[in-house]
C-alpha cells in the first residue's frame, strides 16, 4: 500500500463529502477509493470513517487522523517544492479566514501585498462572519474576534476591540437625551440581525438586556454605518468598524459607560510545530502589520 497515496485518498474523500464526489475530483474508480480507504483502515487497526448508504461520518480516530494527514500532505507539498525551488522563495497554497467586515478592511490588503512579493504563493481567503473550526473550513490559520473555546490551537493576540453604540450629530441634535440604555426606548435603532430584539450592555459589573424595537435592521455592516451617518438613528458596532467615523465626526460614540468589556482580536492557527513553513511565514509577517492597523479602542 501507497501510504502517502492512501492519506491523499482519504482526505479528498472527506473534504468531498462522499466515495462518489472523491472519484469524480481525482478521476479514480469509486472500486479504487474503497479498496484504498479498507486498506488505510486495516493498517492502522481503526475505523476512520462511520460509512452508509446515505451518509459517512468520520469516527474520533478519523478526526484525529484526519488533522494528522491535512499537516503531513502539506509539509510533503511544501520540502517538494523547496527542493524543487533555488530562489528558497515560499510555495504552495494558503488558506486564509477572516470575519467579513475585518477581513475587507484590513487582511485583504495585506494578501494582496504578499502576493504581490511571493509569486509561488497562491492564496484562498474566506471572508465568513460564522465562527467555524479550521479543521471544517480548511484553513491553515485565521483571524478571530472574542473569546474563544479551548480548540487545542494557538491564539495570538493582535489588539482588542468592542461593541460601542453610535449616532450622527445631526440625529443627536434632533434627538431626545441618550442617557443610559433604558432611552433608547425613545429612539430609532439600526440594528444587525444577529443582535436580535436586545442589546446588550454592561452595569456595575453586570450585563444589561435592554429591549429595541428597530427601525432598520441589517444583514450587513456597512449598511448600518450608511444608515446611522445618514441620520436615520442609534446602531451598535465593534470599533474597529466605525473608528476612522468617530475620528472624523460623522459619528459620535454614546452610552460609553455601558459599553461591555473589550473582546480580543487574535491569529488562530496549530501548534507552531504543525505550521507548514509557507504558513508559518505568512502568519509571521502579518502579524507586526496586523497588529499596528487594528485601532485601538479609547476607554475613556
């Protein structure tokens, strides 16, 4: 048995969801992928894969062999091509994740200038706003917002962030007083449609659920801070995402002895020692940048 082969065979039937689907991508037999998938399993002395008619699910040595085969494809992937390569220059793919909105705003760019200085290097970045293991969207390392489950992976902090609750002047001169949460009562709320019906907000140590009856409510972020400088009302968002507004005055920042703590912005990726060198490099140069683009959040 091709162990290498069996390992690539296996991960491709996992990442396309079916022996079918597998045969399609590789143009092998369906015949072949179970003769290869049997002979995998009865190497190891496990079950890798819980197989019916209608569905398959990996077993818990699956998962584990599954991350083990992912680093050990992709370091084979990477000294073949430095071998290959006599520049030393970085190969291969990067997959690369980000929240939507962060993402755009600032790991975008810096893609675009890593590939502009490493032309081996090719790049897939998803921009999801849904919080998903790396292992099930396939990426080798990603840039998370808030505290996050112990995962096994590492999470390198690059700055901070929070939810800060905004308005225009305008709408603030036409507006009743904003004084503690309980006005909004009074107010036209733009809210997001994750936030649902309450906002959430901080007091004397504890949480505070104050009901809103939305004037406006968005699926997407900018389409809120559109509608907030335009006067329409009051809406929430992480700083990041309205600090160059607040710095220039089309938006102000209001109940800020209310706001929630601070969430952590971090890279996420496997232990150092799984680090493929194409990510480990990548993951290196963008942190400093990272780090000094994120702005920070003023308390006061």
């Amino acid at each position: 048995m091709d162990r290498l082969k069996a390992m690539a065979n296996f991960v491709r039937i996992v990442e396309c969801g079916s022996l079918s689907a597998a045969a399609n991508a590789s143009g092998q037999a369906v015949a072949s992928l179970v003769r290869s998938l049997a002979a995998l399993e009865q190497h190891l002395g496990v079950r890798l894969l819980n197989r019916s008619t209608r569905r398959m699910a990996l077993t818990s040595e699956g998962e584990q062999y599954l991350a083990f085969s992912r680093r050990t494809l992709a370091e084979f992937d990477d000294i073949e091509q430095q071998l290959g390569a006599h520049d030393g220059a970085p190969r291969g793919l990067l997959r690369v994740g980000a929240p939507v909105e962060f993402g755009q705003r600032f790991v975008a760019p810096l893609v675009n200038e890593y590939l502009k200085a490493h032309p081996g290097i090719r790049v897939e970045l998803s921009l999801n706003d849904q919080v998903v293991a790396l292992l099930d969207e396939r990426l080798d390392c990603a840039l998370r917002i808030g505290h996050l489950p112990d995962s096994g992976m590492v999470a390198r902090a690059l700055g901070a962030t929070r939810l800060v609750t905004c308005a225009s002047p305008a709408y603030l001169r036409a507006s009743a007083p904003l004084p503690t949460p309980a006005a909004l009562a009074e107010h036209a709320c733009i809210s997001q449609v994750s936030h649902g019906l309450q906002w959430h907000f901080r007091q004397a140590g504890k949480d505070l659920a104050q009901p809103i009856a939305p004037r406006l409510v968005c699926n997407q972020i900018r389409a809120a801070r559109l509608a907030c400088e335009q006067g329409l009302g009051v809406t929430r968002l992480l700083h990041y995402q309205v600090a160059d507004a607040l710095a220039e005055g089309s938006l102000v920042r209001v109940l800020r002895d209310y706001e929630p703590p601070n969430l952590p912005v971090q890279w996420v990726y496997p232990h150092a020692l799984a680090l493929a060198p194409r990510v480990r490099g990548f993951v290196e140069w963008a942190y400093p940048l990272l780090e000094r683009v994120i702005p920070a959040v003023d308390q006061g």
